[in-house]
C-alpha cells in the first residue's frame, strides 16, 4: 500500500458511523413504511403484467436515483423474465 498520511483508527470510526446511520435509516424506513412498500411493488407488478408502463423521474440528484432504480427493474427484468411470467 502506498504511504499515506491517514489516521486509520479514526477513518475506520468514521466509515463505521457511515453504515451504522444508513443501516439505522433503512431500519426506520422498513418500521414506518413496510406495508406501503409492499403495496407499492403489488400495484407495479399489476401494472406491468397488465402491460402497462412505470414512469420515473427526478431532478438533478432525484433524477440519477430514478435512473439507477429504471436500470434495476430492466436488469432484473431481463434475468427473471421466465419467472416473472410465471408469477402471473
């Protein structure tokens, strides 16, 4: 490794706080929202099996998160076709 000046004890606090704050949001998220999400992917499934489309979009920030979102339902989509199909 190259020769860095870098407080590695306090760099390694620092990142563990970092994925300890998003560990606990994602936490919160799923004990407030839980239910609306999952009502949210039944509605999208309904729609996309009834031939239907999902609109994303955003601004700026938003923007680049709707896109990463499009990307994983047209990865994923692409993968699990044959069971999705069957799904329905």
């Amino acid at each position: 490794m190259a020769d860095h000046d870098v407080n590695f004890e306090k760099a390694e606090v620092h990142v563990r706080a970092s994925l300890q704050e998003g560990a606990d949001l994602r936490l919160k998220v799923a004990g407030n929202c839980g239910r609306q999400i999952v009502e949210a992917a039944i509605l999208i499934h309904d729609c996309l099996g009834a031939g239907g489309k999902l609109l994303l979009f955003g601004n700026g920030g938003s923007a680049a998160d709707a896109q990463h979102l499009a990307a994983e339902f047209v990865g994923r989509f692409v993968v699990n076709e044959a069971a999705w199909r069957r799904s329905r």
